[in-house]
C-alpha cells in the first residue's frame, strides 16, 4: 500500500505498460525488440498481480507467488526464444521479420 | 427320377456365362467356343431327358399332367405375405419350353462355331449367348411372375448387348438402343401390371394365380377403373410387356432393326426364343386372362395379334433385305400364336387355340431357327444381306437349298411338314371362335407362302449372277445344324401335341378338320405357285405389279412408316415439349445452383487468401483486435 496512489493510477500505468508491449509486438522490425516487447507484456501482467493482491487482499500471498511464477516462466520463455532466434540467424543469417514470411497461402 | 438336377439347368449356363465373362481375355477363340458349345451339350441333355420323362413317365397323374415345384427358396422376405420367391416349376408349360430353348441355343451355338469364326469378339459372343440362355431358362421355369420379370429383363440386356455387338457399327449401335428402349418401355407396363395385380391378388406366386376357385374370388372382389375391373386393366399392362417382347403392333419397331445383331443371334433371340416370351407370358397366365370378366383381357391378346400378323405379312411382300423379310415373318407368326392363345377357350376341346398356340411356338422355333441359320449361311457365302445380290445359289449351296427349302414349305404350312399341323389347329380354334379373326389367318396363310417363297426362289434360283468371290458351302459345323433343325422342321408335326400340351393339364384327342385344312393348304399352294410365276425365273412382273400398285407399295415398302412416326412423336412432341424443358431446368437450376455455391466459395477464397500472409505480427494484430472487440462485446452485454 502505497500512500497517496491508489490502484487506480497503478493500474493504468500498467495498462499503459501492456499497450506499450502489445505496439511494440506489432510494429518492430526485429525479433529481438520483438522478445522485449513480449517481456514489457509479461511484466506488465506480474505488476497486475502484485499490486491486486496488495490493495484487494491485503495480508495474502497468491498474486506475490503468481509473480513469480511469470518471471520464472518469462525467463524460461525468453532463452527458447533466444535459442530459435538463434537457430533462425544461422540458417537464413537475419533476424529480420520480414525475412520470415515465407509461411502464408 | 431325381428331379434336383433341374437346378443345374439354368446354372451351368451361368457358370460358362462368369467363366468367359470374367477370363474373355485369357480364353482364346476356339476355346470358348467349345466350352459354350459343352456346357450346352449338358444342359441339352439334361432338360430333354427330364422333359421327356417328364411327359411319359411321371408326370402324368390320374389323367392329369403335375405342377410340380422342384424347387423354391426365399431370396427377400419383406413380411410374411410379402415376400420374393426364386424356383423351378415343371409343369407341361416349362417342360415344352425345356426342349425349345436348349435345343435351339445347342444348335446355335455349334453353329456360331463356324459363323464366327475369325471375327472379332468371339469369347465375348459365346459369353452373351450363355448368359442369354441363363436367363431364358431361368424364366421359363419360374414359379412366379416377379422371378419371370427378373429373368425378363436379364433377357432384355443379354439382347441388348447381342444386337449391339458389332460396336463399332452406328446402326448395330443405333438398333441395340432402340430395342432395349421399346422393350423397356413395355416393361414399364409390365411392371405396373404386375404390382396392381399382385397389390389386389395378394401374392406373385402362379400355382395360386391360376387357381380357378382364386380368380373367381378375385372376380367378386373386383374394384372397377373406367369401366373395367384392375385385374383385367393389370393383365392388358402384362399383355404390354409381352406385346413389347414379341414385338406386337405397335410395339415391333425394334424387330427388324435387331437384325443387325449376328445371324446366329438373330436366330436364336429374335425369332426363336426370346420373341415369344410374351407368348408364354400370356400362355401362363391364360386362366387369369380367359375367366377374369369373361376374358376382355383375351380379346384384346387376339385383336392384337391377328391385326400385327397381317400388318407383317404385308410388309414383309416387301423387303428386299432377307433377315428382314425374315424377321417380318417372325412378327407374323408371333401374331398367330398370340391371336391362337386369344381364341382359346379352356376345358378339354374348348382350349385347342392355347394348345395350337404351344404347338405353333414349338414348330415355329425350329423352321424359324432353320431360315435364319440358312440365311446366315448364305449371308456367309455372299457377303451380302440383301436379294438383289443373289440368285442361283441351288447350286452352290446344295444343303441350305434343301434345308432352306424344307423350313419354307413348313412355315407355309404344306403337308406333312411341321407347319401344316400347327397352322391347322390354329386356324381351327380361330374358325370356331371368330370368323373375322379366321379371315385374317387364313389370308395371312397364303401371303406366308407367298413371301417365303419368294425369298426361296430369288435366292436360290432367279438368274445366274457372276460372284466376285465364288460362293461356297458353309462348313460342317454350320450344315449339321441346319441338318438337325430341319428334321425337326418336317417331322416335329407329327408329335401329338394335344396329348401333352392344355388348358386343364389333361390330355385331350384332336382331328385334322379336313376341309378347313384344305382350305389353307390350298391358299398356300398358291401363293407358292404365284411365287414360281413372278420369281423363279428373272423377269420384270414383280416391278411392273409394284408400279402398279404405286403409293400402297410405297406405304408398304417403308413399313407404312411407323417408325417415321415414332420419330416424329419421340423428338418433335416428347423431347422437345417435355425433356428438353426438364433439361433445361436441370442444366440451370439444378447444376447452376450446385456451381454456383463452388464458384462463390472459390471467388471469396481468392479474395480472403491475402490475411494469411506469413507474418506473424499480423496474426498477432488479428488476434488482439478479435480480442478486444470480443471482450468490448461482453462489456457492453455484461453492462446491461
């Protein structure tokens, strides 16, 4: 508990945060700016967690414990994506996304 | 007398049928010939041993001859009074039968042996014939009448592909459709006969159909329809496919164009066998025809078949091709059983015509079967169908000159050959019956002579053309047929039917009416005296009577063109008024509507195909908004 925010600000914060994430999965070039876009997403949602937990239950522990279950998981996630991205550069020696357009119709 | 050996008689037909059918390939052409030719040789001797024995020794019981059901198994059961039977009967009927069919199919298949030698399709041919016989068999001893219409159809394809054999030819093709179109036409009426009859009869089978104390329970319960009760309208649509069959006015037209099948083909379906199903057809039935209200049903049977006689006869004056002139004469006698068997009376003596009309069939089939394998004797020999390119072939030809000869004066009925006594009882029965209907036998009588002989003598006498090919006696399989047929031709009259052959299953005694038949023979003699003056020696008569008779010989000579009609009723009013609309509406509604959803569907494809691009962002894009408006949705819904 914060004094003098309320859940409010910080909500909006992180959706600010979410939306950020979301543009930023849309519009970069890059499959590595893409991965940070997906992590700014992921933290957004761990916030979520922290801060619900602290303002709407105060005295528990699950959103804290949620937490960090996403960070481990966005840990996981981000050496698999590292590890095809790298994968990805040896074959085709970009990280391009439009290099990686030749699945469609 | 171990009367399960019957099965083996439509069978093994069968059997040759599936084993040139399935291996035309493998079996190379003599071969097949001689397993079609053994597999009849059994079949041969087993109906006529049972046929005879049959006749002689055990079928005759306490003065009357036996149905007897060899045979019967259930094939559908639908409900307990519904259900579909397949059998063997025997009974004087079928045993008649028993000889005719194998007899004339044996002959025919030796002969094919030499007819068709070296032409294309031989396994295939011997393969249609046994399957063609499988069915005639197969009919002529059913126990009831939805078993006869599945063997009458059979019998209808087997003929269908016989007359189209020569594939590559348009008009064997043409012929082939026209014959199974007609005849399945007069199926259709076959077909409803027989579901009306068996809707109010209340069974197929024929040991209950022809029960007299049942016909007469049915007559009490008749339920009438514009006049006349629905058994007799039922037995006049059965009467049409029979007429269909036996190519009756106005149902003949694919008659003669079936000619264009193989002569041994011709000879065994279109003039001996198959034809005169409808003949047997109504014989089966013939106590449903006559009590079922006093026989309107009959009358009809012999109108028919007394007007088609004449009406064949005068066209066949005319024909120049001979299987023509022969098939014309088929129609003609198929015309004189049918109008004996119309009237026939029933009891003892009162039913001479039905016996006349067995007796007329059986005569007819052999000395029919004779002129056409003569016939396809000479056709060998000259390379020709037609009688302007023959003449003198007595000498070149000497054993189908005599044969030929032999069945002529049979089927113009001269005494003692097979002909004369058949035609005697038939114009007899006519005679006490109907004297109009006598009338138009007895004319026809002598027309037959005449045109028989006509066909004899320009063929084998006329003048002495050049050949480009020397014409030269058929070979020995193909003579000693026509050797066999025509013993049977001059002394299968002498048989006395009536001992073995009635309405009431008993035997009765029958006299030669003397005056009556020297009536008719003389009417024969003289048409074949009037032959011998036109037609023996070359000359002009015949041209000039033809001129002088101008527009009747015209009418005459194209078949006072029914088939023109049939043309005109077919494409100008039914096809152009009624198919052609239904196509229309088929090709358009139906297809477009079918069309129209694929080619949408495939229009829209195109046009959607680029969302699926590759790039994952996009998707992602998609997936967000779908989201959003999804979850805006429920907002709003949730909100209210």
């Amino acid at each position: 508990m914060i004094n003098g925010v309320s859940i409010y600000e910080i909500l909006t914060l992180t959706s600010i945060m979410f939306f950020i994430g979301v543009y930023g999965f849309f519009t970069r070039k890059n499959l590595i700016a893409m991965l940070v876009s997906v992590e700014l997403i992921l933290n957004s949602a761990a916030v979520n967690f922290v801060i619900i937990n602290k303002y709407m239950f105060p005295g528990k522990l699950g959103g804290d414990i949620f937490s960090i279950f996403i960070i481990a998981v966005a840990a996981a996630e981000t050496a698999l994506a590292l590890a095809i991205i790298i994968n990805l550069y040896r074959l085709i020696m970009s990280v391009k996304t439009k290099d990686l357009e030749t699945m469609k119709y | 007398m171990n009367l399960n050996l019957m099965i083996l008689i439509p069978l093994i037909p069968l059997a040759v049928f599936l084993l040139l059918g399935i291996f035309f390939r493998r079996i190379k052409e003599p071969v097949s010939g001689y397993i079609g030719v053994a597999g009849l040789t059994i079949v041969s001797l087993i109906s006529f041993y049972i046929a005879i024995s049959y006749f002689l020794d055990f079928g005759l019981v306490n003065g009357e001859y036996q149905k007897i059901i060899v045979f019967r198994s259930t094939w559908i059961h639908f409900t307990d009074n519904l259900k579909i039977e397949m059998g063997i009967l025997l009974d004087p009927l079928s045993a008649v039968m028993l000889i005719v069919v194998p007899l004339i199919s044996w002959m025919v298949h030796i002969y094919s042996l030499g007819y068709m030698k070296g032409e294309g399709g031989f396994t295939r041919f011997y393969a249609f014939l046994s399957l063609f016989t499988f069915s005639m068999l197969g009919l002529v001893l059913s126990v009831n009448i939805f078993q006869i219409y599945i063997f009458w159809e059979l019998v209808g394809v087997s003929s269908y592909s016989l007359i189209g054999f020569y594939y590559k030819k348009k008009s064997a093709v043409l012929a082939a459709k026209k014959a199974f179109i007609v005849t399945r036409f007069a199926d259709l009426g076959f077909l409803i006969g027989l579901l009306i009859l068996s809707y109010f009869a209340g069974t197929f089978d024929f040991l209950t159909l022809t029960n007299l104390d049942f016909i007469q329970t049915l007559n009490g319960q008749a339920v009438t329809f514009m006049g006349l009760s629905v058994i007799t309208w039922a037995l006049i649509l059965i009467f049409m496919g029979g007429a269909g069959k036996s190519a009756m006015f106005p149902l003949h037209i694919w008659l003669p164009d079936a000619m264009e099948g193989p002569t041994p083909v011709s000879a065994l379906i279109h003039a001996a066998t198959m034809v005169v199903a409808g003949v047997f057809l109504v014989a089966r039935l013939f106590p449903m025809f006559y009590f079922i209200e006093d026989g309107i049903a009959l009358e009809v049977v012999a109108y028919v078949g007394a007007f088609t006689t004449l009406f064949a006869a005068v066209i066949a004056l005319t024909q120049y091709d001979i299987k023509r002139v022969l098939a014309f004469s088929t129609m003609s006698q198929i015309g004189y059983m049918m109008l004996a068997l119309g009237v026939s009376g029933y009891g003892e003596h009162e039913g001479l015509g039905y016996m006349a009309s067995m007796f007329h069939l059986f005569t007819h089939a052999m000395f029919k079967a004779l002129l056409f394998l003569g016939a396809g004797a000479i056709i060998h020999a000259v390379h020709s169908n037609f009688m302007q390119d023959m003449g003198g072939l007595r000498k070149h030809l000497p054993v189908t000159h005599i044969t030929f000869l032999v069945a002529a004066l049979a089927i113009s009925g001269i005494p003692p050959f097979a002909g004369f006594f058949s035609k005697d009882e038939i114009l007899a029965a006519a005679f006490e019956h109907n004297k109009l209907i006598w009338f138009t036998g007895f004319i026809v009588a002598g027309m037959t002579a005449f045109y028989m002989f006509r066909l004899y003598f320009r063929i084998f006498w006329w003048n002495d053309p050049e050949y480009k090919h020397k014409p030269h006696e058929a070979p020995k399989t193909m003579t000693v047929p026509l050797m066999i047929l025509a013993f049977m031709a001059a002394f299968s009259g002498f048989i006395p039917f009536s001992d073995f052959v009635s309405t009431d299953y008993s035997p009765f005694h029958t006299h030669i009416e003397w005056g009556l038949a020297g009536a008719s023979v003389g009417i024969g003699v003289l048409g074949i005296l009037l032959a011998v003056l036109f037609y023996k020696k070359e000359n002009d008569l015949s041209d000039r009577f033809a001129r002088a008779f101008g527009i009747f010989y015209k009418w005459t000579f194209n078949k006072f063109y029914i088939d023109e009609l049939y043309f005109f009723i077919t494409k100008k009013i039914i096809f152009k008024n009624i198919s052609a609309p239904f196509a229309w509406f088929d090709r358009h509604i139906v297809d477009g509507t079918m069309n129209g959803i694929g080619n949408s569907t495939v229009w829209i494809s195109e046009k959607i195909k680029g969302l699926q691009s590759g790039r994952v962002q996009d998707y992602a894009m998609y997936f967000v908004s779908g989201a959003t408006v999804i979850s805006m949705i429920l907002w709003f819904l949730l909100n209210n």
